[in-house]
C-alpha cells in the first residue's frame, strides 16, 4: 500500500474574507495547479447547497475545469451528494470529466446529512439511503459500458448506453462515503473504495466489512480528511492567493490522506 497526500477544496468565500467570486474561483484554481507542481497527489472536491459562503454546488464542472488547468494530480468527489443528482446525469459528466482528464477522473458519492438541502428540493430526507444504492449500482453499470433497463423506484431506464465512454476501465474509480455501520456495509459489499471523516475504527469497520463480503481489503482504498488550523487573513487581504502565501504552505483548509496499492 502506498500513502498518497492530496488537498481538499471547497471554494468557500466567507463574508471576513468576501472577493468577487469569480477572483476566488480564478485563485483557487491557480491554488490546485500550484499543489500538483509542489508534488501533490489528489485534488478533492466537496459539495454543498445553499450555504452563503458559496460551499460548492457544482462538482463535475469544477472536475473539468481543473482537469483542463493540470496534467498529473488526480482528481476526486469528497463527495458529490448522489440522492440529489440524476445517476444517469453524473455518469455521463463522470465519463466526460475522465476523458477531459486523460482518465485522472474518481467518483465518490455519499447520502448528505443537511436536511435542508433536501426538504427544499422537495426530496424526503428519508429516501436517501435508498437513492444512494440505487443510483451508484446504476451509475457503475452506464461507465462499465452497458446497456440499461431499468424500472426503479426513483430512475426508470430505457436500453441507455452513455456515450461517449469513460477512459478508465473498466470504469473510474468509485468511492462512497460512510460514517453509519449499515453505510460502512454497502460500501464494502458493493466494492467501493471508502472515504471517511472520523475515528480510525471505521476502517476497521470498512475492513471487516470486505472480509464478509468475500474481498481482499488490501485491493481496496481509503481516503481520509483531516483539518488543518490556520490564521485568518487580515483585513484589507484581497485574494485567497494573497491570504495562503504568508504561510508558506498551500494546504490551510483540509488535508487528505489517501491509502492505496502501490503501482
């Protein structure tokens, strides 16, 4: 197993340090292309809704634009919050981001925790335990290359093959994220790799989980996020550019370890 060091980013612009938005989109990306020229493994992604300091909403499009601005890093969901999205709408960005990437591209999805992201969508907050393992087993069919019918509770398929393809095969990576034992389960049953936040003891929950399920944990990785403190910029600081170079190290925010099978 190899131990592999990457950034997690949530393109947030609180009111003590407000700049136009499209300056922090710009610096963040300038951000993530520096991370991957100072040896950076993994640019992470993260998703919420409706947060007003601009949480970011819109992963995939992020994904592309980053894809587009590096050549190395790989580039991951911590995570996109699969039962608000249509599976079949994030399997064909997925594909188009993976190809955008030259196949740098991973996919981690989990259940969302705020119930006001969902009650304002008019999504029972209930469902999402069910969307989730109906939407990701269709999602890992459409970037296998499939062809899917399918009458489900919350997606009805017609003979849909996404086109054009993934570039990884058999697909792009695919995580879930998990915090509750049952969560943890699926995962593990399923084959996804695992991202938590949290103690140590869910992967060990994660690993005894694979063993029930007839899988070798060392096949399989983790992905953990662990905060960093820092100062606050000062005031009359512009950019976030500006607010990380007096540090003299990028990560201020989040830092993921990831754990995978060297080669």
């Amino acid at each position: 197993m190899s131990l592999r060091f990457g950034v997690l980013w949530p393109f947030r612009n609180p009111d003590f340090a407000r700049v136009p938005w499209e300056t922090l989109y710009r610096d963040h990306l300038d951000l993530i292309a520096d991370s991957e020229g100072m040896g950076y493994d993994d640019c992470w992604l993260t998703e919420h809704h409706f947060v007003d300091d601009g949480y970011s909403p819109s992963l995939l499009p992020i994904a592309a634009a980053v894809a587009a601005r590096t050549t190395r890093i790989r580039i991951g969901t911590f995570l996109v919050l699969l039962p608000l999205h249509n599976p079949v709408r994030i399997a064909e960005d997925t594909a188009t981001v993976d190809l955008i990437s030259n196949g740098r591209f991973e996919l981690g999805v989990g259940l969302g925790y705020r119930r006001q992201e969902f009650s304002d969508q008019g999504i029972s907050h209930t469902e999402r335990g069910a969307r989730l393992q109906e939407g990701i087993a269709l999602i890992q069919r459409l970037l296998s290359g499939e062809s899917v019918t399918f009458d489900g509770k919350f997606s009805k398929l017609k003979d849909i093959k996404i086109s054009p393809p993934a570039l990884q095969r058999p697909h792009p990576p695919l995580w879930l994220g998990a915090i509750a034992p049952k969560a943890i389960e699926r995962a593990a049953k399923m084959g996804f790799h695992f991202q938590a936040v949290g103690s140590t003891m869910l992967d060990k929950m994660y690993d005894d989980a694979l063993r029930a399920a007839g899988r070798d944990p060392q096949f399989q990785h983790r992905a953990a996020a662990s905060g960093l403190r820092g100062t606050q910029p000062r005031a009359g600081v512009g950019t976030c550019r500006q607010a990380a170079a007096p540090h003299g190290e990028l990560l201020r925010r989040v830092v993921c370890g990831s754990e995978r099978q060297a080669g």
